[in-house]
C-alpha cells in the first residue's frame, strides 16, 4: 500500500504508529533522530511515498519547517503530513498565511493524540498522491540518460557512464574532469575530482540533491589542490549508527534488500554497514 516514514523521537508513539500501519499494510520504518542531516539521508535511502513529520523542538515545530519544504521540493517530492501537539504550530500551518508553512504544503495536519481512523484515512490520502519511486534496472538506466543529458546541457564533455543510476565521469567547460555518482550506503551524491598529478581522486563534496552536486560540478576548477577540498565536508554525527529505528541492526530500504545503518554528516554520510563494495554503486538496505 505504500512506504511511511515516520520521524518522531517519541518511541512509545512511533511505536503505537508502526503498528496500526502495518496492521494496515503500509511497510514502515521510523526515524527516532530528528535532525535535518539524518532525515535527509533517510529518505534519499528510501523513497518513502508518506512521511509523518513531528515538531523537531519541543517548544514550536522548529527545523520541521525547513524539513518539509525541502521535502516538497525535491525532484521526487515526498507528501508530509504534519504530526504533532504543538497547537500553535497546526493553527500556523492550518492558516497557510505565514511563508514557511506555504513552503511546507503540508498534505495533511494530524494532531497529538490522534483518532485511529484518522491517522490511516490521511496516511493513505498521502501514499495516493505520491509518485512510486521505481527501483528497477530499466529506471536505473533512465536515471543515468537523464544524469548525462543534464551534464550535456550544461557544456560537459567526454561523458562516461555506468550502467548504474545517476554515475558519470566528465570534463566540465572549466576543464576539470570529474565522476559523479550516487552511492545508497550513504543516502548522498558523492562529486570527486581526479587529481592532475595522476590517479588519486580529491573529494569536492557530498550533496543530497542531484541538482546541487552538478551545480557545483561546473564551478570546479581544473587545476586539483590536492590538500584541501572546494566544499566543505563536515562531522560525521555517530548519533545515527544506531539506524533509521533507533537500534542497532538493518532496516528496509527503497528496493527491499540487504541492509544497512545510517548516519550523515554536513553534505551527509553514513556509517552503515552494507552488503556491497565500496565502489560508488547503488548499495542495498534490507526490508524490515
């Protein structure tokens, strides 16, 4: 029936939720770390079709606010459903007047407690809006033309890519020659750059969105400095090693294999344990 992400760091009512929408048939997974960097992370590695998005600050609903809008804009948009007790903040996003909630467009506004009736009718409003992510090897492929066409546009050359999803080298209008590609271990586009000196790559960033990591890709210089990165790559958080349900072991992923732990850091990366190698391809989670 669809994929829920529920992000609440409320154990007893992700619990309660998971539940009643699996019971329900929805496969779910929580999300108990709600900071930007993990939720981001979270859902690059699952394309959920709903997510259930609780206030990140106990006193307003905080970062959420960011959190949705991105959520919103991304180029497969994910339908939030605001989730929380925080009444100032439904009234807000009820009003749809102030320019963060219109940022947000919340597809539903589910309040704490909730009716049961309520809680699968909206989940399942949502699911039905949202476009299926399609995991398959025909879509994988399609994702790589669309990469290369977008390097195309832009003025690249010398485009080479995999059979992979979204994994390309290329030399950009500057002259610099760089891979591209998405790695699922990590939830982020990873964007290196090969070092003129010979074969050591020299990491420019990691980056949630597609759009931004080629942005980038065409303002890299030609000329590699091998001791320092153009892009900032922060700290990793080692709060998140614990997985997208808050314990130690696997959790399901876009494409129901294998599994893995997450993190991020300031682009975002995890510390995951994976099924594949380390070689930049697409690295599968496990199905709850």
């Amino acid at each position: 029936m669809g994929r829920v992400l529920i992000v609440d760091d409320d154990r007893d009512i992700c619990d309660l939720v998971h539940a009643i929408l699996t019971d329900d048939g929805f496969a779910v997974s929580l999300l108990h770390h709600q900071n930007p960097d993990a939720l981001r992370v979270s859902v690059n590695q699952l394309e959920p079709d709903c997510i259930l998005l609780d206030g990140s600050s106990s006193a307003d609903y905080g970062l959420s606010w960011e959190d949705a809008a991105w959520l919103a804009n991304r180029e497969r948009p994910v339908p939030v459903i605001m989730f929380t007790a925080h009444r100032g903040a439904m009234e807000e996003a009820e009003a749809h007047l102030t320019e963060r909630s219109q940022e947000a467009r919340f597809t539903a506004i589910l309040s704490k407690p909730f009716d049961l009736d309520q809680l699968v009718s909206v989940v399942a409003n949502a699911v039905g809006l949202s476009h299926p992510f399609d995991g398959s090897e025909v879509a994988e492929h399609e994702r790589t033309e669309t990469l290369v066409k977008r390097l195309e546009a832009l003025g690249a050359t010398d485009i080479h890519p995999s059979t992979r999803r979204e994994w390309a080298s290329f030399i950009t209008p500057n002259g610099a020659f760089l891979q591209l590609y998405w790695w699922q271990r990590d939830g982020v586009y990873y964007l290196v750059r090969f070092a003129s000196s010979g074969g050591r790559l020299q990491t420019i960033g990691r980056f949630y969105d597609l759009g931004a990591a080629i942005s980038v890709a065409m303002t890299v210089d030609a000329d590699a400095d091998a001791e320092r990165p153009l892009v900032r790559l922060a700290v990793l958080d080692r709060r998140t090693e614990q997985g997208l349900d808050g314990h130690a072991g696997s959790e399901q992923g876009r494409d129901g294999h294998a599994g893995s732990e997450q993190g991020h850091d300031g682009y975002a990366r995890s510390d995951q344990w994976h099924d594949g190698h380390a070689d930049g391809q697409r690295m599968r989670l496990a199905a709850e």
